[in-house]
C-alpha cells in the first residue's frame, strides 16, 4: 500500500454546479509516492474561509460572484491562504492583476483538468504558475523597459498621494481609501488620475508596478 505525506484540503469555489463538478475531477487521480493527496472541499466563500483545514483555494472567475475581489478578500481574511484563478482568456491585465492581488497560479478558462492539476502541484510546492508570456510582460515593467514615460528622479508625490498609493498597493478599492483616510470618493479618484498622471501609468495595476519597481512609497513591496 502506498504511503503519501498529510493530506492538503483544497477549497474549489465556483457558482456553477458543472464547473464544480469538472474542478473535483482533477483529484481522481492518486499522488505519486511520498506525495500529500490534495482532497477537494466544496462550500461558499464564507464556509471555505471559515474552515483552518483549507490551505488553498482554487477561485473560478468565470462562474463565481464577485471577480477580483473576491481575491482581495481572501489576502486580507487568510494571508497564507494560496490561491488558484482560473479565468477569461486574452486577457493579460486581468491576470497581472489576479498576481498582485494574491493570485498564486492564473488559468484561462481552456485549461484541462491535468493542467489545473499541474498547476496546483506547483502551487503546493511554494511556486507560482503562470504564462511565460504574462511573466515576462511582468519583469518588463518591473524593470522600466523603455515604454515607460518617468524616471526615477525629479518625481514628488505629497503627502496624501503616497497615503493612498500605499493603500492602492494593498489592494483597496477606492471607497474603502475614502473611508481609511475620511476624505470623500470623488478625492481618492483625482488623488489616483493625479499619481497616474505623475507615474505614466495607464491604469491601477500599472500604477502599482511603478510604485513597486521604484519605491515610491516607504516600505513598499513588503508584507503587513
């Protein structure tokens, strides 16, 4: 009889009964030797956080409510919570942003049953899956490749930008920046054009990469 390391609970959240049914297909299959056996567990969002035995959990964004927040909501709930999306194809904003909001492992909706199981066998092992392309487009802007429009002298942020970067950087939406800094929406929205203004960046999740690839906040790119 073969002997496999502890079990691992997977928690599988999807709001179509098919798509569940097809996510617990991928844990038929036995582990090789000394291997842990991944043992799916299905249940709301609330049930799957709820549950410390569950230490990760695969998000399916094409059929379950609530999108990328659900993924902010998970990193704040249970930080050592790792997560595995699956969702829209041709869409690399969407997985850029899936990774900085938590995302371990990100698969397009075509992933087989033995890729998804891939993917968590990577994910297990303390490693990140995704799309060689999107990691590269990645380290690209980490880096400054020569699209981007600022140097990293000469740019000054006040006070108030660098407080609702920060909470940018950790993911907050700008309703809940309001409400952290007592300042009204419509602020947070002309504080966020401004720093975009300021940085090049086109949007959220490219805002954040230049803020992480040059410290523009203190601290920044570090875990709270």
């Amino acid at each position: 009889m073969q002997q496999h390391a502890k079990s691992i609970r997977i928690g599988l959240l999807a709001g179509e009964p098919i798509r569940l049914e097809g996510l617990t297909m991928i844990f038929e299959e036995p582990p090789p030797d000394g291997q842990p056996r991944l043992v799916p567990t299905i249940g709301t969002l609330e049930e799957l956080l709820a549950n410390a035995a569950v230490e990760y959990l695969v998000v399916d964004l094409n059929s379950s409510a609530g999108g990328l927040q659900v993924l902010e909501l998970v990193r704040r709930s249970r930080p050592t919570m790792r997560q595995i999306v699956i969702g829209p194809e041709h869409d690399d904003e969407k997985v850029l942003e899936a990774i900085v909001a938590g995302a371990r492992a990100y698969l397009d909706s075509s992933a087989t049953p033995q890729t998804v199981r891939m993917a968590l066998d990577v994910v297990v092992s303390g490693s990140i899956w995704a799309p060689r392309r999107l990691l590269s487009t990645l380290i690209d802007r980490l880096l400054g490749v020569s699209e981007t429009r600022i140097s990293t002298s000469g740019l000054e942020l006040t006070a108030r930008e660098r407080q609702v970067l920060e909470l940018i950087l950790r993911a907050r939406s700008n309703r809940e920046i309001a409400e952290e800094l007592g300042i009204e929406e419509r602020t947070v929205k002309a504080h966020v054009g401004r720093l975009m203004r300021k940085t090049g960046a086109d949007n959220r999740i490219g805002l954040s990469i230049r803020a992480l690839s040059r410290s523009l906040v203190a601290g920044s790119g570090k875990s709270r």
